[in-house]
C-alpha cells in the first residue's frame, strides 16, 4: 500500500469531481478526474462502486484504471456509502452486498477507508446494541481487507450526532472502527466540541469539508445538505473546525466533499482546483499564525 494519507493530505470526494448529482452517474470520465485531482493538488479521490461498475462497462479494465491512479500519484482513499448495516433482514442483507462490492474494490485499489451511516430517521433506528453488534462485525469483515470504517453522523437520522455515532463505536470497540466528521453535519447537528473532545483521537478517522450559505433545520436538512457551498464562502466556522481537531490531535486526511449543482456544473478542472484551493486557504488561515 502507499504511504498513509495524514491531516496535511486532501481528498477530492466522489461529488466533488463527478459532475453529476448523487446517485447519478459521474459527468467525467475516470481519467478526468484522476488528472483533474492530480493537477489541482489532491493526494487521493473518493469513489463508489456504482461508478466502479461503470467504468468497467464503458470497457475500462483495473489494470488501466491502476495505471490512470499511479501514473498521476493519486491514490483511492475513501468508498462510499453502506447504509442499512444496521438492520437485519433483506435491508441488512442488501447493504452486505454492497459492502462486498467495496471488498472486491479494496482488494484492486486499496483505499483507506470505507464511509458507513444510516439514512433513515430515528424512528426506524436499530438499538443501539444492535448497531453496535453489527457495527463489529462490519469492522472485523472491513479488517480483514485493511480497511479502517468510519461512521457518518447526518442530523436527520438514527445516528444524528457524535455522541450517538461514538456510542456505537464504543460498543463495537474496534481499533479500524470510528467517525466520519464531516462540517455540514458537524454544525447542522449542533457543533457540539464536547462530544468530539471525548472520542479517542485516533478513533476520529475521517473528516469531510463543506460550507454552508446558511443554516437550516428540520425538513430543509436534506434538501440544502445537496446545495453546499466551497469552504469559506458559507457560514460555518471552518478555521475553529480545523483548530478543534488538531487540538484533539487527529490525525486524518480531509475528504472535500462540495454537493451543489454549481459544483456539477463546473468543468472538471475548475472543480477540482476549486475544491482544493478553497480548501487548502482554510487550512493554512487554521494553522498560521494566531
């Protein structure tokens, strides 16, 4: 595997760079947006399987696509999304399917780590002993294709904020096991610096960056997570963002994950150079000078 991805690294997400709206297919070709990223200044790309299946029925075979990422220094670092993990049943069954898609992946191309959440509202949640349960044997399948797991907190669901997110983590109690932070659900579920503060820091094992024009509640939540701004153009407190997690002491690479149909509608180079410029001007104004 390549040299470990750390807090100075940035990802270009899977939205940032595809040019299509989520769960659509990516406007730009694979090779566009391995170069695009490369130029702009990213260390790594975020991918999915569905755009995974994709390339390889428009004839790309993984040789090629191993060539495309090494011949750019670009590495695959996160695949997204399991969602239903939670459950059992057909919707538990259904995301182990889509966990092994990502297995087959991670065995090619060697990504980091794997992002995990659950989409439903609170209502439907599992226990959380449940989840926790569930939650470790997602990490020991994950393990065993080195792959760290990182849980995504969104406001609107079953596992609405750190505190609940690291609840299960505790539980679960795997080392690959951990948080996906990322600042749109970080201030939208309430910017609690507390919780965060109480998760072992090496547990904290992905960060997404976004910004915000406004913020917003209840039934606007999933329509404005869709309409995201660049870092530093919104209302989010990015610069403190960044100062509380180095003071925590994580050490994880920063995903930039743009969701705006502005963003899609960019070319491809102007996405990517947008994304990690934005991005990298907030990092530097975090740890400058104070």
């Amino acid at each position: 595997m390549s040299a470990a991805l750390g807090p100075n690294d940035l990802i270009a997400s899977h939205y940032s760079i595809s040019g299509a709206d989520v769960m659509t297919p990516a406007r730009h070709s694979f090779a566009q947006r391995v170069a695009a990223a490369a130029a702009a200044g990213f260390a790594g790309i975020g991918w999915t399987p569905d755009d995974y299946d994709s390339c390889r029925a428009a004839g790309l075979s993984d040789a090629e696509m191993r060539a495309i990422l090494n011949d750019n220094g670009i590495r695959v670092a996160e695949l997204e999304f399991v969602s239903d993990w939670v459950y059992g049943g057909e919707r538990g069954k259904a995301a182990r399917r889509i966990e092994d898609r990502m297995y087959r992946m991670a065995e090619l191309f060697e990504p980091r780590h794997i992002n995990v959440g659950e989409l439903h509202r609170a209502s439907e949640m599992a226990p959380i002993e449940a989840a926790a349960e569930r939650f470790a044997a997602l990490c020991d399948r994950a393990a065993a294709h080195g792959l760290l797991v990182a849980i995504e907190f969104l406001p609107w669901t079953g596992i609405p904020d750190p505190k609940t997110a690291w609840e299960i983590c505790r539980r679960a109690g795997r080392a690959n096991g951990g948080l996906l932070v990322d600042s749109w659900h970080y201030f939208h579920s309430g910017a609690d610096a507390a919780a965060l503060r109480s998760v072992a820091p090496a547990q904290i094992v992905a960060i997404q960056f976004d910004d915000a024009p406004r913020m917003v509640s209840g039934a606007d939540m999933l329509y404005h997570t869709l309409h995201r701004c660049p870092p530093g153009q919104g209302v989010f407190d990015l610069v403190g963002f960044v100062r509380l997690l180095d003071e925590i002491g994580v050490r994880a690479p920063i995903s930039v994950e743009i969701i705006s149909p502005q963003q899609q509608q960019l070319s491809i180079e102007e996405a990517a150079r947008i994304a990690h410029d934005s991005s990298a001007g907030v990092i530097a104004r975090a740890r400058g000078a104070r």
